[in-house]
C-alpha cells in the first residue's frame, strides 16, 4: 500500500509544483480510507439502510406485498399497542433472552475456563463446542426437533430406558420454551467459550503470579482477577446474545413453528407470520420496528455501560 | 414417464383431443427467437419428476422455448417466494398455485386473466367446480392441473389384530362414534396411539369435520360466519377430544413440525387421515407393516378435503402468451393423463374422470380418493377459494391449535375465530 502511494505521490510531484503535490498527496491520504469502505457502505446502504427505512414508511401503510401500498397513517401502531398476541411475543422473548443469555455465558465461561488449559485433544474438543454454531440454524434446529420428537426422538428413548415416563417436550406448552432455550445453549455456548477463551488468553500471567504470592485461592483469583479483567468481554457477549435472542427466529421456525398455542411465538416470529401468512407487511413492518427501537434502547444502555466500566479499569 | 402396456380406447381419444389441442395453439404461441421462462413450484419426487418430464416433451415441440423450474420445499415456502419476487416486480413466469390461493393473487392483479388464451371447447372438459376454483369473478385466472384429497390410511396388520374390517364402499363409511371405537380398539391392542390427523399447518382441513356434521364455516351466501353454531362447536369439541383422550400423540396439532407419515410408518398411531400424494412416501418406507385405505368417517354427512393446485402466469412475464401456452400445454388431457398417474394425483379433466388411470403405485388405494373425492361439499370449494380465505385459515390454525394443546374450550375457540372471521368479512 505505501510503495503504491509514493509512486502515485511522485508522479504527481513531476506534473505540478511541489506545495500542491503535497496538498494532494495529503487529500489522496484522507481519500483512500473512504475507498476502502466505500464497497461496505454501498452494500450496507442498499441492503440494510435503505430497506430499513423503507420498512419504516411501510409501517404506515397496509400492503400486502402483492398489491399497492395504502396509507393508514399510525392505525398499524395504535393496533400493535393494543394487539394481546404482540405483548405475548414480546414476552415470550424476555423470557427466551432470561432463561438462554446468562446461562449460556455462564456455561461459556466454565468451558472457555477447562478448555484454557493443557487437555490432551484440546482443539478438538473446541471444535465439537463451535462446531453448532458454523452448521445452518435450520440444519440444527431440524437436529434438535428429532432429539426432542416424543415419539421416536433420542432423549425420551433415553428416558424411558431410565424407567421415566415420555415428555410432550414439542408439544406441551411448558415444555416448549424450555426445550427451545436447551436447543440454544447447545447452539450458542460454542460462541460465548471462543470469545472468553481469546479474553482468557489475553490476560497476563504476572496478575496470577502476584496473587499467588499473596496467598489468594483459587476462587479469589477467579474473583479478583480474572472476572473483573474479563468484562470487556462479557459486555460484548451480553450486548450480541441479547440481540440474538431478540431476533431468533430460524430455530422456532424448525422446531415448534411458534406452537403449541402461542407458547413459543417471539417477536420475528409474529413478524414473519403477519408478513407472508395473513399478508399484513404493514403491520409486520409496523412490529419490526418496534423490535428495532427495542434493540436500539437496549444496545445503547449496554455500550454506556460498557464504557463506563472501561474507563473505571 | 408411466406408460399403459396396452393403450385403451380411452387414452387413444385423449391423444388425439391433446393432439387437437396442440395444433390449435401452438402456432399462436411459437416463439420467434430463444425465450427462457421461470416456472416456480413445490412437490416431492415423484411430482418433480413428472414435470420435467412435461417440460422435456414441451422442448421437443418448442426447441426455441426453455423453461427453467425451481423447486420449493412446501407450498408456504414458493409462496412466501413468489409474493416476496412479485413486490420487486421479478415474479417467476409460471408458478403453481393452490385453488384456496388462486382469489389472492387475482384480487391483486399479481396474476394474468387466461380468457384470451382458453380455447371455449377445451374449457368445457374441465370439471366445473376446478374451473370455478381457478377463476376469479367468473374470468379464469389459473389453469386447474389437477386434486387431491384425505381418505383413510390404516395398518393391515393391526386391524387384523383386532379382528375390524374395513369398509369396502362409501355409503358403509364408518360413523365418528365406529371410527373413534376402533382408535380406542387399536390402543388398547397395544398402538402407542389410534390414529393421526395429517394437518401440516393448514387448519382449512378442519372444514371436513365441520361439514360431516352439518356446519359450516360461512352463511349460505358466504357474507356471515356461522362458526359459533351448535354444529360448530361441537365439532371443535369433538376433534378437541382426540387430544383429550389419548387417541392421538399431542404432537399431532395443527401447528406442530411433526411429519405424522412417519408415525403411521412406524407403527406409532393404527390410522392416518391424509392426501393421496402419502401414496409414494409409505409404498418406500412403511416396510414392517401392511396398509390400506379406506374412506374417511362421516356423521350426518360425508365431506372431504379440496385438494389440489394449478398454474398461474404472472403480470411480470414478459411473455405471457407462451407461458399461459405452457401452462394449457400442462393441463392438456395427455399431460394431466401422464402426471396424475405418476404422481399419485387425480384429474380434474371431465374426459379422464370416468377413465381407470394407470397409477404407478398403489391402484387398489387411489380407487378410494378418486370415490371420496366425489364428497368434497361445493360450500366448502367456494369458502377455501374466496380471496381473503388465507387469513381465515390462519385465525382457526391459531384457535385450533389452542384447543388442541392448551385446553382452550370449544367454545371460547368458536368465539375467537368467529372474532376474526368477521373482521376478515368486514373488509
């Protein structure tokens, strides 16, 4: 890159004075980080700033995808205020975000913490733990419906061997969200343990050393030294597992498609089905963008939060 | 492609009706240089196979036209395509569509009105209540290819178990009190469960229960729900009763991802209510039992499921004309003749209706869905086909499936759907 840009720089210096090759050297220098991510923006803005404010504008419309937009001013939203099953989808997703992003961070963090040190088959171990998160949602999801399918799935042949009684775990509504919620730790904690096992590598030796010298357990290391030192990490976890939860859709879709009832009907779910089941793009559009206000209010709480936290290190 | 040994009488009229049919429009439509056109489906094997079977024989006659097809898993997911290329303005040429769908792409122009290209006579071997399925305000906006419907499948070798015959003819179909007595016979011989409703999140297939009984989803004149009549919801109630009882896995609602062929398969459930189309699946996979068909129950009344697709050419097309040719080409008598028999489907053509097909699999069970297809209530055709029915479809999928697997009662069921019905007829 720096060989190109001298060339350039004096070719420019042969054909004008020298004070204003400079000065085009210098605005060529501020130029060339733009032309570089000039292909992301263009991408970024075609397909996911644009849509998204087009998603607004269809908000106040009531367009069936097939046929011409009308206006309805702010009726999509006076109705999702008013709509029970929005209010269930939203909390059907608190509760899918509650029961998944701690316990998948903690389990996360327990495995980042085993597989840090010297394990015989260590990396291949850390495979088998990642290796859900690089296969298709939909191709894990389809796994997890077989394991958890109560008529032939692997988990009640498991309990039944055991002498227990068959779970409706699909078809039972208080078995639905917890199977689901089982389904994305299986997905997830891969994730959260490569990133606390890249924050577990990056923290120095020295910290341990001097605890250990000054008589600290290992319970206290971990409180003192690598919980704290490990923040960063775990604001960025938080931040990105609540979002994923927030906008989980595939593995609902392949595993109880919202059902039984509206037991597992979150928030994309609804989306999807206002969108392409009864034709109401909308008032989808209307609810998908009150998931990004959502998700924007949350984001912006956290990175505060995560500065904060920062700053105070 | 499935070919008779010994051509009938009946197919050599066809051939030559196809014949005739062909040279009338295949003039009109030759294309003058090379035309690609997308064609957008959904189907199993054996229904791949036989439409490129279709188009392989087009190209013969047509070597300027080539059709591009692409396959969807279900219908919900080309839908979902379609609708999604439609608002861009890049919809596929052709694409197949259910009767029950033909009224929402039509109401919205998404798709393009076939008078011009129909020929008066050949309309008239269509099967009335097909054609009217596919038009939209009397003008044809689909071509009707063919039906499909739910009969009975049951294991052989169970029901030898437990000493039941089966019935023989539809006039002696079982009554809901005898078919509900052999699920619990079967139960109790030892099936897991006595049978399983094949739904695949189309709850419209409810609507048979209701018309068995006497009710109906909407008034005479289509402009009511009737949906909170005594006969409404006690069909609920006896349906919601399946569950209650056992006699089903739970896993069986409407909404559920369970592939309830698998169970009957298996061994899991004696009895399944589905399509002809299960024909193929359970001739390869349900190899530790025997089965076979018979009709579905009835109780004051029979009815079955309307079944079935067609073809639609899109406003996109930029060539209509050869498309909506391609599309009377698939439904032409020698074609529909060649994909109902290798595709476990029935006709829809008058001329082929009365004509013993030479199905690929099963013969002896697809006489039973050609006799119940002569039940399916014509209410019932122009209630699934009405342009808003989609979103009625969605409101009794969500109800039922509440009563099914969250204890909703019959009644509370009737009212919400009822709640919906309206507001879907109010606009």
């Amino acid at each position: 890159m720096g060989g190109l840009m001298d060339g350039d720089a004096n070719h420019g210096k042969a054909a004008l004075p020298g004070h204003r090759a400079r000065r085009w050297a210098v605005q060529r220098q501020k130029l060339i980080p733009y032309v570089f991510i000039a292909p992301n923006i263009v991408l970024f803005t075609t397909f996911s700033f644009l849509p998204l404010i087009y998603a607004f504008y269809i908000s106040f419309h009531d367009w069936s995808l097939i046929g011409d937009p009308e206006w309805l001013g702010i009726h999509n939203y006076t109705r999702l205020v008013r709509d029970p099953l929005f209010w269930q989808s939203l909390r059907n997703t608190l509760v899918y975000a509650l029961s998944t992003v701690p316990t998948s961070m903690a389990i996360g963090l327990l495995l980042a913490m085993a597989l840090n040190r010297r394990l015989p088959g260590r990396t291949f171990i850390r495979s088998v733990y990642f290796l859900p998160l690089v296969v298709s949602a939909v191709a894990t999801g389809t796994i997890a419906a077989w394991m958890f399918n109560e008529n032939y799935g692997v988990i009640n042949a498991a309990l039944v061997q055991l002498g227990l009684g068959r779970i409706s775990w699909l078809s039972n509504p208080a078995w639905a969200l917890p199977s689901l919620a089982v389904a994305t730790l299986w997905v997830r904690v891969g994730f959260n343990m490569v990133v606390y096992l890249a924050a577990l590598q990056s923290i120095p030796a020295v910290y341990y050393e001097a605890a250990k010298i000054d008589g600290a357990s290992g319970l206290s290391q971990f409180r003192h030294v690598t919980f704290p030192l490990l923040a960063p990490a775990t604001f960025l976890l938080l931040i990105l597992n609540v979002i994923h939860s927030f906008q989980v859709f595939d593995l609902v879709y392949v595993m109880t498609g919202g059902g039984p009832g509206f037991s597992t009907t979150m928030v994309v779910q609804y989306i999807f089905k206002s969108a392409f089941v009864t034709s109401e793009m909308g008032y989808a559009s209307a609810m998908g963008v009150a998931l990004y206000l959502i998700i924007l209010v949350f984001t912006a709480i956290q990175w505060r939060a995560s500065r904060q936290s920062e700053s105070a290190l | 492609m499935i070919k008779t040994p010994t051509p009938t009488i009946a197919r050599r009229t066809l051939l030559g009706t196809a014949a005739a049919t062909m040279l009338s429009t295949g003039r009109l439509a030759r294309a003058q240089s090379p035309v690609t056109l997308n064609m957008t489906v959904w189907g199993a094997a054996a229904e791949e196979a036989a439409f490129n079977a279709a188009i392989a024989k087009y190209k013969t006659l047509h070597p300027d036209v080539t059709i591009r097809m692409e396959v969807n898993g279900n219908a919900m997911q080309a839908y979902q395509q379609v609708d999604t290329r439609l608002a861009g303005r890049q919809a596929p040429d052709i694409f197949r569509v259910q009767y029950q769908q033909v009224g929402r792409y039509a109401s919205a122009r998404a798709v393009v009105d076939l008078t011009q290209y129909v020929d008066v006579k050949d309309e008239a071997d269509f099967a009335p209540a097909f054609w009217q399925a596919a038009s939209y305000k009397g003008k044809p906006y689909a071509m009707p290819h063919h039906t499909d419907t739910f009969a009975l499948y049951y294991n052989r070798d169970m029901f030898e178990k437990i000493g039941v015959v089966p019935p023989t003819s539809l006039d002696k179909s079982w009554t809901w009190v005898e078919f509900l007595d052999i699920a619990r016979k079967l139960k109790a011989a030892g099936a897991p469960y006595g049978f399983a409703m094949s739904w695949q999140n189309a709850a419209f297939r409810w609507l048979p229960f209701l018309y068995q009984h006497g009710g109906q989803l909407l008034s005479t004149d289509l402009a009511q729900s009737n949906i909170t009549s005594k006969q409404a919801v006690e069909t609920i109630a006896w349906t919601q009763s399946w569950f209650r009882e056992g006699l089903v896995p739970p896993s069986t609602s409407v909404k559920s991802s369970e592939q309830p062929q698998n169970l009957f398969a298996n061994g899991t459930v004696g009895m399944l209510m589905a399509g002809d189309w299960q024909i193929p699946f359970l001739s390869k996979n349900m190899t530790k039992y025997n089965w076979g068909v018979t009709y579905m129950p009835r109780d004051v009344a029979m009815a079955s499921d309307l079944g079935g697709n067609c073809f639609a050419v899109s406003r996109d097309s930029k060539r209509p004309d050869i498309a909506a040719d391609f599309v009377k080409f698939l439904s032409n008598p020698e074609n529909m003749h060649d994909f109902v028999s290798a595709a476990q489907f029935l006709p829809v053509r008058k001329s082929l209706m009365g004509v013993k097909l030479p199905y690929a699999l099963r013969p002896d069970a697809m006489e039973v869905f050609v006799a119940q297809s002569a039940t399916i209530p014509s209410h019932l055709v122009s209630t699934v086909t009405l342009p808003n029915f989609s979103k009625m479809n969605a409101a009794l999928t969500d109800q039922l499936d509440l009563a099914f697997t969250s204890g909703q009662d019959a009644t509370a069921t009737a009212q919400a759907i009822d709640q919906q019905v309206r507001a879907v007829l109010a606009v």
